[in-house]
C-alpha cells in the first residue's frame, strides 16, 4: 500500500491515474499547477476531482516562470493552439521542461510530508512530448532519489510512478472506466474553452478513444 502524490491536471489521463492510485494506495495526496496555462479552466476540474477522490491533501501550486518563458502555445498568447493533432514533433504545446518542474515541486512535497511515490499519467500518445518518455522518468526518479533528504535519512526510494507507460489513451480509458472514474467531471482542452473546441490535439484524442469504445464523451451530454 503506502502513499502517493498524484500529479492531477484535471483532465481524464490523471483522473484516471487518481483513481487508479486510490485503489492501490493507502493515503493518497494530488498536486495541481497553476502555470499560466490557457486553459486554467482545467484546475476547478482538478478540485472537484480531487475531492470526489477523498484525497488526504490536495495542494495547488502557481508555477508563473513557465508563462514568463513564451514560445509555448499553452501559454504564450501570440502563439495560436493548433486545430490539429501534434503536427510539429516537439510540438508547439510543449512547454519547456513542464514535467520535470512538476514532478521536482512534488518531489519537494513528498519529501517533506514523507511520500514514498510520485504518480504521473503519462502514456504512449504523450510521447511527442520528450518529458513524457519512459527515459525522461526514470531519469526523472534517479535525481529526485539523489536529492531526497527522506531517502538520505530513511534508505528507502521514492517512486516516480508510471502505470500508463505502454499504454495508449483508450487503454487508460478502458482501465478508468473500470474504476468508475467520473469523466464527466474532467476536462482536456487546450484552449479552455466551453463547450471544449473539439479540434485541438487533446480534444482529438479524448475524442478517439471514446469512440474506440463505442461511446460518446460524458462531457458532451
Ligand atoms: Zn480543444
């Protein structure tokens, strides 16, 4: 069992890992970021899951340098969302570093409140992205262990946990629905708008593995 801190942005691939994670864990902490992104609309979806998900914490951290560095069209407001799925690889949605900024401001929390695992929704469809990559989080374990006062004092390991790794979004669907992951309570587009645009590379995706399934986006309804 032990505990873990969840990475939660409020869209269904960390809902799904919360969920996941309440099952497989004994107390279970979310971590949300604030970084500018345009679609912060994502973060009242994250609290409400958070709080469905009876987590023991649920801390919201504002990550403003992210905004400050533009070139990402997540955060930079001269530069459009594309209405398409990744045409550019990077594509021009990454924000620099974004996951190993998070994954080091949890790492802060774990050690502080002593939580032995660090949960990240990433999978095979975010591979686009370099800091999604299997590379990038066992990496991303290596230096947070190096760094680790807990691990220094206690001689265990903090666990940068992966669970979705070989999977694909319909997977992590099929898993979640299994869960009873509430999807209408999660939200994926980039653009923040509502109704979500349909169009962006996330709206693409969740849309294809509904479809995959043979059903309709609960968000839809
Ligand atoms: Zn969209």
């Amino acid at each position: 069992m032990g505990n873990i801190i969840v990475l939660v942005s409020g869209g269904m691939d960390s809902a799904t890992l919360l969920w996941l994670a309440k099952k497989e864990f004994k107390d279970v902490y979310a971590i949300s970021f604030d970084y500018g992104q345009k679609h912060k609309i994502e973060l009242d979806f994250a609290k409400e899951l958070a709080k469905l998900a009876e987590v023991k914490k649920h801390f919201i951290v504002e990550v403003p340098h992210l905004k400050g560095i533009e070139g990402s069209a997540l955060t930079d407001e001269n530069i459009e969302v594309p209405s398409e799925n990744y045409p550019d690889e990077p594509p021009i949605t990454t924000v620099p570093m974004r996951n190993l900024n998070f994954l080091a401001i949890a790492a802060s929390f774990a050690d502080v409140y002593e939580i032995e695992n660090i949960g990240i929704g990433i999978h095979s469809v975010d591979s686009p992205y370099p800091d999604c990559r299997a590379e990038f989080a066992s990496s991303a374990e290596s230096v947070i262990n190096a760094s680790s006062v807990m691990v220094a004092k206690k001689k265990n390991r903090i666990k940068v946990y992966t669970p979705f790794l070989g999977m694909t979004k319909t997977d992590v669907l099929k898993l979640g629905l299994e869960l009873g992951v509430p999807y209408e309570k999660t939200y994926s587009c980039y653009k923040g708008t509502i109704p979500p645009c349909g169009e962006c590379a996330t709206c693409q995706q969740r849309e294809e593995a509904f479809e995959s399934l043979g059903m309709t986006d609960p968000l839809k309804n």
